[in-house]
C-alpha cells in the first residue's frame, strides 16, 4: 500500500483553486481582451505560461482576445534587410518598403509563434489581423507617418463567429485603408479599439512595469477615469504609460467595463489579475 504524505503546497493549491470559483462564476461567458508583448514575447518560456493561461482561460469559460504587437522583431527584420528608417518626431515613418516587412513579421512570424504557442496547449488558436473580414479599418494618424493608421471603423462579427466555435482569435495589428492600403496601428491602440467595440468586460494591457505609481512611487491598485486624467496633468503619469492610460481611457469610453494595466513578466499574471482577490496591477474603471 503505497503512503500518501500531504504537503503544505498541495494544500494550498487546493485552496486557491476552491477560493477561485467566484471569480470563474463572474468570468463565465465573459470577453476579455490581452494585449500581449514585452518581455513575454521574447522569451520561449514566459510564451509557453502565456499560452497554457490563455487556454485556461478558454476552458473554464472566458473568451480570450489576443492583440499582440512586434516591434522590436520588425527593427530586427529590418536591419536584416538593410532597410533605413526615417523619423519625424521620434516615430518611425512607415513606408511602403517598411510596410512589407511590418505585415510580413507581424502576420506571420510573430502571429503564427503565438498561435502554434497555445494550440501546443491544447487550445483552438486563430490567427488574423484587422484586414481580415474587415475587422479594423482605419484612417492615416498622421500623413508625415506615412502608412501609420488609427481603427476608425471595427467590425467584430468574425470574432463571435470564432467565440461560438470554441477558438481563441490572436489579432496582429493591421488594417486596411479605405483606398485598399495596408495600415500598421500601434498595438495598444489596436487592443483598446476591438475591446471598445465587443464591450468587452476586461482589457489587460500586458506591460514590462508592474503598474500606475502615484506621486509616492507606489503602484495603485484601482483608480477611476478622473483620477488618471488628474495624474497626467500634474505629470505623476508620464512617459511610456501615458499612452497606455490613454488607451485605457478610450476603452473605457467605448464600452469596455475595466481596463487593467499589468507586469506581464510576471508568471501567470491574466490569471491572478482574473481569478483571485489579489490582482495584479492597476485596475482603470469609469
């Protein structure tokens, strides 16, 4: 008769999985909507936790969206190919040589790593990008940028059509312009505008900090939409996160019910954020 000896640790996975069920019961049926990169991205390991928390999510009855951006694979690419950029104010200008690389490395390479990452878990994971049954179509944000666009119109119907078949879309950031071009959007941008237009219950922007700080250097848990307005006027919000509170704030404005903001490298975060009392980083709500 083999012994069993229990251990502190599996007592207290238990614990956490049974402490879990009300957050799975408020999730059930539920949109949430990850913007994916950062650190995760390149890295094998921090993708595979990625991806098996994606197909959890699936399996107990979220409906995960996966935006993911690319950037630094598409300066890698274009050094490569001996592409030089040009820049106006600090933002790379995307011509049409550029253009190709963006759609070549965002739709493919770093698109199809994701979705191969969480079918390997065992999920149902479809790749596309917003040209695709004209999900995204967008506008020049600046004409100086070259083929820079901002969603101007989004069309989620192919995204419920993949929610009712069980698969989880993972969406590069692309769309199509109303002359038949093809527009690269910041990945941010792309997450809050599809979130906006499912209304979705949660938006995670998956980032390389752990969230808000406020004048103190803390990071704030939860903050309302005047808050955050509030900080970015007096400059405690500055930077990198202005951008992504911004985003948050559009969201937000569009439908979405909460925007999270929150460290992707660490382990398991969607799901923390998600499925404990903890969260894991700084919630905007309106």
């Amino acid at each position: 008769m083999k012994r069993r000896d229990m251990n502190r640790d599996w007592i207290s996975t238990a614990r956490t999985l049974s402490e879990a069920l009300p957050y799975l019961q408020r999730y059930d049926d539920a949109i949430v909507v990850i913007k994916f990169g950062g650190h995760a991205m390149g890295d094998d390991e921090a993708m595979e936790t990625f991806a098996r928390d994606v197909v959890l999510m699936r399996q107990v009855g979220v409906n995960p969206v996966i935006v993911h951006g690319g950037g630094p694979m598409i300066n890698e690419m274009l050094d490569k190919l001996a592409i030089k950029s040009e820049f106006v104010n600090g933002k790379r200008v995307t011509d049409e040589a550029t253009m190709e690389v963006v759609e070549m490395v965002l739709s493919g390479r770093v698109n199809k790593r994701i979705v191969q990452a969480i079918n390997a878990q065992g999920g149902r994971a479809v790749g596309l990008s917003g040209k695709d049954a004209n999900l995204v179509i967008c506008d020049p944000a600046d004409p100086a940028l070259g083929l820079v666009g901002v969603p101007s119109e989004v069309d989620p119907r192919i995204l419920h059509t993949l929610f009712r078949d069980d698969a989880i879309p993972v969406i590069a950031p692309l769309g199509a312009g109303r002359a038949g071009e093809t527009f690269n959007i910041n990945g941010d941008t792309m997450a809050g505008a599809i979130a906006a237009a499912l209304k979705a219950d949660r938006l995670l922007l998956l980032t390389d900090v752990d969230g808000v700080r406020d004048a103190s250097g803390h990071v704030v848990t939860e903050l309302k939409a005047d808050a955050v307005r509030a900080m970015t006027a007096d400059g405690t919000i500055s930077g990198g996160m202005i951008p992504k509170t911004e985003t948050a704030l559009q969201a937000i404005e569009g439908g979405v019910r909460a925007v999270v903001i929150l460290d992707g490298r660490v382990p398991n975060a969607p799901l923390l954020e998600l499925f404990t009392e903890h969260g894991a980083g700084s919630m905007i709500r309106a």
